[in-house]
C-alpha cells in the first residue's frame, strides 16, 4: 500500500531531519505531546521510542495520534499528519534508532541508549493531513 495522504510537495520534511511533535492521548483524555525523531516507508510515519515512556504507554493504549512537522528552513511551512498507529514492535527497532541517529545527529550509532532499555517501533498510518507552506 502506497501512501496517498501527503502531498508529494511535503514528503521532503519526512526525509530531512525535521523534529515531529507527537501529540498522543492520555488516560483522561488530555494530549500530551513530545519531539520525536520520525522516519516515512513510503506508508507508515515510523516513530521509535523506549517501552515504558509516557508515548509508549499512551499509543499502546489509545492508537489516534497526530505529528506537526515543521522545516528547519523555513518555520512558517509545516505539515501536520492526523492518524493511528497500526503496528507496534520491537522488531528493527534496534537497527531503526541508529539509523536515525545517522540521520539527525551524523552518528552510527544512538548514543543515549539506557541498559534494560527496550527500543520499540511504532507504525502510524497517515489518515488525514493539513499543510502550510
């Protein structure tokens, strides 16, 4: 399945080492929002985080979340992505998380892994998106 939901002109933000805001939903319905690295496969947005965290917890719980993107560019051009989260694993996330320190810290490997900690995948499929910019 291809991604049909965000628009070619913003694709580059997901390729670039944007910082995303994840907005996820805490128990009481209140959001809670966090930067986070993310990564694009062409259909799911991939966030990567330890098990355990307030996200981890939050997503596991309550799949609809929501990503505002913004170019490091030019902070007026933004893409901010509406979904829920379709796969949560654990599989690659070890791999994952030093990819994307290559990609936003021009390193190897992640730097600021914990001992115990347990690195997790979490999938979103894009369902709706609005953009400026």
């Amino acid at each position: 399945m291809s991604n049909q939901v965000i628009p070619d002109k913003y694709l580059d933000l997901l390729q670039k080492p944007c910082f995303a805001n994840l907005a996820t939903l805490m128990p009481d319905g209140r959001p809670q929002v966090t930067p986070v690295w993310c990564d694009f496969d062409g259909t799911y947005v991939v966030v990567n985080s330890a098990k355990g965290r307030q996200k981890d917890r939050n997503m596991r719980r309550d799949n609809r979340v929501a990503l505002s993107i913004m170019d490091l560019q030019n902070p007026y051009r933004y893409l901010e992505i509406r979904g829920t989260v379709d796969e949560i694993t654990e599989d690659g996330a070890r791999d994952h998380i030093d990819k994307m320190a290559k990609k936003y810290m021009g390193v190897d490997k992640y730097p600021y892994s914990q001992p115990g900690e347990v690195r997790v995948l979490y999938k979103i499929r894009p369902e709706k998106t609005s953009s400026m910019g």
